[in-house]
C-alpha cells in the first residue's frame, strides 16, 4: 500500500493525526499496540481488518506489540453485551490463546513482532496498586460509555468489574509504553483512557487509529465469536468460501472493502454493478475468491469455486468428505448430530432440522423424532457446508 494510504484506507478515525503524520515523514520508529482477549479458539476476519493496517506499518519498520489479554480475557469486554460475561478459569483462557499467535501470523511477520501477555503485569498488582489505578477515574465517567447507558435505559444491571475493563485496557498502554494503538471502532472509549493514564504516568499519550468494523454474515451485528457470526482467519477454504457467499446482499461492499481489501476503484466497480442489478450472487462468488485468495493463493482459491459451483449448483456431493467410523446401530436423528459433531448440542440440532437443513443420503429430514440406521456409506449433511460419511 501507498504511504498516501496508509492514514485513509480503511480508517475510520485518528487520534493525533497531525501528530502521526508529522511522525511517519520524519521516519521515527512507533511502538504500535493492538491487543485481543482470547475468548474463543479462533480469530477471525474482523480481527484482519486491524492485523493487515499493523502490517502496514510493520512494513515501514514500526515496532508491532502483539498483546493476548490472558488477563483481561478472563472476564472479558462488556462491549455490546447485554449480559455480563461470567469469569473464565485463567488456564482455560490461556488454552482458547494457544493458537493465536499461528493464526496472526499469517498476516504479522511475527519474528519482527512483540508478543506480550497482560498477566505479566496484572497478575503482579497488588490490590492497593489496583485501587491506586482505579483512583484515576470516576463512576460517572466509567458510565459515560454507550454500552452502560444501554444497559441503564434497559434497567439491565451493570457490575463492578465491567467498569474495571476499560481501566485495565487503559493501563495496558502504560505498561507496553504505547505510541500508537490501532483497534476496532468499539474499543476507542477503554484506549482513550490509556491516554489519560499515560499523561499521568508521565508517558506521551498514545494516539490513537481506528478502522471500522466488519458486519458479521448475518449482516446485522460485528462479527463476533460470542456471537458465532464469524469467518476464521484460518478456516478451511470450502468454509470460508461458503460462509462468505451466505452473507446478505447489503454486506457486500463492506466485505470487499475490509475482508478483501479490494482497491477503491474495484469498490467504485462493485457499487455501480450492485446498482445496475448484476446478479449479486455472482459478485458474491467473486468476493468469495477473492477472500480465500488473500489467505490460501490463487490455485486453492480457484479450486474452492470450482467445488463450490460442483457442489451448490449441480447438486454434487463435495470430494475430501469427513468420514467418521459409527457402530451400526439406529439413532434418533438429534442423538445422531450431537455424537457426530454436526451440532453442539440437542436444542441446535433441533432447530437445525426444523430449518430444513439436515438431509441423509441427500433425503431431507423434517421430524426431529426420526430414527437412522447408519451403515458404511451412509452421508449426513447439515446445512451447505457440513459433510460427514460413515464408514
């Protein structure tokens, strides 16, 4: 990308940018913060989004500082929760992070990156320093934040410690001694108070850049793990593909722009067919491509349309199924996807069946109390991804 872009594609909002600017001529090297809190075993490509603009300055030569909130992700961001998030066991927060650092790595050259973990400082403060911390800021000014006021209008209840994350994250740019943070839209509050905390420790604040957030494929909310609304960032390419063509219409040019990067005049494209009524499907499956392209090259992107078009619109059954080895005994059909691992649990495998999306030998099943006899052959699949033989 063009220096000239660096500051306007794909941003929202800058904090300092006469600051950044003035910085990014003179050459001085930034050290440039962006932290996530494990809260699922997968990132995903909302998360891209920020990954692929620190590439961009890592690039240039700027110092990136990967930080995995082992701490905070023990509780968690209340950001547009509704519900307070309950406290996680530090060593299974530690096992949802264990593959992050190869997941961001497809993206960050990750020799030239910092890798921090915020326990390193948190799990050391005693709780006179944390109380010294919180001192620095006040009730009404915690309750300023957007998701609060929500919460407050819904007479919802707000916790103690969800009033501490924004704090914490604040903090976070103390301790890594932050010039510049690029994050999500949704985290500006919790960085803005790294600011005050900084000038107070006598830091230079940090500026602050923000890009904006990719729509989940519902098209409704950001994409989300809690939410399961989300693309991994190493999905399986068929995945990625499929879950890609499955967003609504009104998403594709958010999707072109922030998961596949696409240029401005390829975005400038895009809208103009949208609006002369090109099929959006087919924009779709170029998106889709494009999207898999990006992460696995163009011969595996190629390949997943290939088996997708095979697949979807002639009706096939996709090669490379998963096959599983089952007694050959009769299952209700719900008892079935939960052993198999089509659907996590009986509630979800009932209203999978009751959206017509699981089928037996290509036979649509329809009545959650239907009993299968498997045998060696035999196909079940759940939804247009999901594919499982028995063998």
């Amino acid at each position: 990308m063009e220096k000239n872009e660096l500051l306007t594609k794909g941003v929202e909002q800058i904090i300092g940018k006469d600051e950044l600017t003035k910085i990014l001529r003179s050459g001085k090297k930034m050290r440039i913060k962006h932290g996530v809190d494990p809260t699922s075993a997968d990132l995903h490509l909302g998360y891209a989004v920020v990954y692929h603009k620190l590439k961009e300055f890592q690039d240039l030569g700027h110092t990136i500082i990967f930080l995995i909130g082992d701490f905070t992700g023990r509780f968690g961001d209340p950001t547009q929760k509704a519900e307070t998030r309950t406290i996680r066991d530090k060593n299974d927060v530690k096992e949802l992070a264990k593959n992050y650092l190869k997941q961001v790595g497809t993206i960050l050259d990750l020799e030239k990156t910092e890798i921090r973990y915020n326990s390193e400082w948190y799990d050391k403060m005693s709780a006179e320093e944390l109380l010294k911390l919180m001192s620095n800021f006040t009730h009404a000014g915690m309750i300023e934040r957007d998701m609060f006021q929500e919460r407050i209008k819904k007479n919802h209840e707000i916790w103690l410690h969800e009033l501490a994350y924004p704090v914490l994250q604040g903090y976070d740019s103390v301790a890594l001694k932050s010039d510049l943070t690029v994050i999500g839209s949704d985290q500006l509050f919790n960085e803005m108070q790294g600011r005050k905390l900084q000038e107070k420790a006598g830091q230079k604040p940090q500026m602050i850049l923000t890009v904006p957030m990719l729509v989940g494929t519902d098209g409704k909310q950001k994409m989300s793990q809690s939410l399961g609304n989300y693309i991994g960032l190493t999905e399986d390419p068929k995945n990625m593909f499929g879950k890609t063509m499955s967003i609504p219409d009104e998403a594709i040019v958010n999707y072109y722009e922030l998961a596949a990067r696409a240029s401005r005049e390829k975005i400038a494209d895009i809208e103009k067919k949208l609006k002369s009524g090109e099929n959006p499907k087919e924009i779709k499956e170029e998106l889709a491509s494009d999207i898999v392209k990006l992460y696995y090259g163009d011969t595996v992107a190629i390949k997943t349309k290939e088996e997708f078009d095979s697949v979807f619109s002639k009706g096939e059954i996709p090669d490379n199924i998963i096959e599983k080895k089952l007694e050959n005994r009769q299952r209700n059909i719900v008892d079935l996807l939960v052993e198999l691992e089509l659907a996590s649990s009986k509630s979800e495998a009932r209203r999978l069946i009751a959206q017509g999306g699981v089928k037996i030998d290509q036979s649509k099943i329809i009545d959650p109390s239907t009993r299968i006899s498997t045998h060696s052959g035999t196909i079940i699949q759940v939804g247009k991804l999901k594919y499982i033989k028995i063998i």
